[in-house]
C-alpha cells in the first residue's frame, strides 16, 4: 500500500501539526507501507524510513509557489496511484483532509478587512479549501473537536468526519 502525506512545510520543527504528521508518516512506513512526504520547501534532518518528494519551486510569490505546488502534488498522485492521500493543507483532492487549527474559510472571517500579503495567503487556503470541501466526493475529514466538526457540516453537509481530540494525540 502506497500513502502520501502532503504538507507545504515538512520539517517537524514547523508546528505541532507537522510534527504530528510526520509521526504518523513514520509509523506507517515501519509497519511496511510505503510512505511518501510530498512538500515544498526544503527539509532538514530527513526520517530514513520516508520518501521525500519535493515538488514546486520557491520563485515567486506565494500564490504562484502555491498554486504550482497544487499542480504538481495532484500529478505526483495521479502518476503514482496513491491508495491514500492525507493532507494537512488545502490541496486539489485528498483522501484524508485534516486542517491545522480551524477550517481556512473562518481563518479568512477572523482576519477582518487587513490587507497584505498574509490575508491574500489565507483567502487562496480558504479558496482552495472550498473546492476541496464541495468536491463530489469530498475527503474524510478529522477536526479537533466536536464544535469544529459541526461548523463543517453545517458550511459544506460533508458526512465523513471523524473528532479526534488533541489531547489524544501524542506531542
């Protein structure tokens, strides 16, 4: 069984989040699955159990990086037929769709009429997020909490979620 983990950043020193999905990662490649890390920027410090694919180029402006990262994550999963594709970040399609903290669309809400490069980052997460989430056969979905699971069927009637708390999380 072939699995791809996507996250733009893949150095566990990054956040919580990748550091979560990068054990994950780990995990299954020592039961013996195969386990490919697709990401973006370079990663130090590289698990030997993992393959790392870099895809994208760093040249740029965010949104074009992103969008060219997009491109080449879902040709990466077309080519090498993926039996599944768990993301940490707003891609194209996945399989599993876990969001960092809270969905991109309410990050975007919050922000409020600030301008910037920041704010133009979160509206193509949000943008990107609300294809991936109203797409025929949305992904499984994994939220944090009872609240945020109920904000995402409310905003996109997706059925396939699953509430797995931080506090059962390994840190």
């Amino acid at each position: 069984m072939q699995i791809a983990f996507v996250t733009f950043n893949a150095d566990p020193k990054h956040s919580k989040a990748v550091r979560n999905m990068m054990k994950n990662a780990s995990d299954f490649a020592s039961l013996g699955y195969r386990v490919s890390v697709l990401h973006c920027l370079p990663v130090k410090g590289m698990s030997k159990n993992l393959t790392y694919v870099r895809l994208g180029r760093q040249d740029g402006p965010f949104e074009s990086v992103y969008r060219r990262f997009l491109t080449e994550v879902d040709q990466h999963i077309t080519t090498n037929c993926f039996n599944v594709v768990y993301s940490i970040l707003p891609i194209l399609r996945c399989g599993i769709y876990e969001p960092y903290d809270d969905l991109a669309q309410e990050s975007v809400a919050k922000t409020g009429f600030l301008s910037g490069w920041f704010n133009r980052k979160k509206k193509l997460f949000a943008d990107v997020e609300r294809d991936l989430l109203s797409l025929a056969t949305p992904p499984i979905v994994l939220c944090h909490s009872r609240e945020m699971a109920s904000r995402i069927t409310a905003a996109f009637n997706i059925k396939n979620i699953a509430v797995i708390p931080r506090a059962s999380r390994p840190l």
